[in-house]
C-alpha cells in the first residue's frame, strides 16, 4: 500500500515537539532501530553516507548530561545552567543523537550536515507515526566533541541533534504557525 500526499502531509502536520514524556515506559529497541533506519534514507549529495547515531539510556543519559556539563564549565558557562545540562538528559526514557561525519572540503561538510538534519526529519515523522513523543535539541555550546566522543562519533563529526524520545504523557499544542511566502520566479 503506497501513501498518498494527504498520507503524507498529515504525518507532518502532525508531528509535534513534546518533552512530556512518561519516564517508565522505554522505546523498545526494535523500534529505535527502525528509527536509525530511517535516518540513512535521507537525500545524500555525493553519496557520503554521513550519518552517525547513538541510542542513550539507563545512566548513559546521565553520563551524557556530565560529559556535556564539564564542557560548558570549562568555557565558564554560567553555574545554572550547567547545573541543568547535568539532569536534563534524564527528561526522556531515551536520548537519540544524530550525527554528521566531516567532509573532505567545508562545502562537503556542509552537505553533510544537511544530509543528517533531513535524516533527523525522517526519525521525526516516524516517531510520529509510531506514537512517540519528541523533542529536537542542540548539543550544548562547546561540547560537540565531547558528546560525538561518548557517542562513539568518527573524529570530527558534527552532533547535529540530541532527540528526546519516549511515549506521550501528554498532546503537544498545535501552535499557530505563519503563513510562507511563496515567491514565483518565472522570468
């Protein structure tokens, strides 16, 4: 059975991003590799196949939350908010990261990057489709290679996003979203 664009377009409509997330509830682990998968089917200029994942859990979380936390206090980050990177891992069941290797020119590692951010849009949709809740953060300033190293990332690769994921404890809101200027360009 092949999806249509109101298929399609509903899935997209209705991914949402959502941090309220029941904490006992693990994704399982077929799952979550079902999710990778589909994060390599992503659109690849040159076929470089960049992309880099890791599944967080159990401590691993918390480990991440360390690892990221010493990078920002060594930048000198304010206190708070180091203080708070240390835990904040701990707000989902699972930390998905996804990661984008280096290129061979800059232009390439650009490539590469987008090629991992549509493959964090892939994993999205099909955490929505799967009944999950997600949440797409940053890695915190400064502690990209400190996070890739955990994640056991190639040697200069680029975190692209750290995915919260687990099962709703609650619906996201449907913010209003602006209407997009669509310019024509004919001549």
């Amino acid at each position: 059975m092949s999806a249509t664009f109101d298929d399609v377009a509903d899935l997209v409509r209705r991914r949402r991003t959502n941090l309220a997330m029941d904490l006992e509830r693990p994704v399982p682990e077929k799952l979550v590799e079902l999710l990778a998968e589909l994060v390599r089917w992503a659109p690849n200029h040159k076929r470089t196949w960049p992309w880099e994942t890791a599944w967080v859990t159990g401590d691993g979380r918390r480990r991440l939350g360390e690892v990221a936390a010493f990078q920002m206090a060594s930048r000198g980050d304010d206190p708070a908010k180091v203080d708070k990177t240390r835990t904040k891992y701990l707000r989902a069941p699972g930390i998905f990261v996804v990661g984008a290797a280096e290129g061979d020119t800059p232009l390439r590692t650009a490539e590469n990057r987008d090629a991992a951010s549509a493959g964090v849009q892939n994993l999205l949709l099909g955490a929505t489709a799967a009944g999950l809740a997600s949440f797409w953060s940053s890695c915190p300033k400064g502690a990209n290679d400190a996070v890739a190293g955990l994640c056991r990332f190639t040697r200069g690769s680029t975190v692209v996003a750290v995915i919260y994921l687990g099962w709703p404890a609650r619906d996201a809101d449907v913010p209003d979203r602006p209407a997009l200027p669509l310019h024509h360009i004919s001549e």
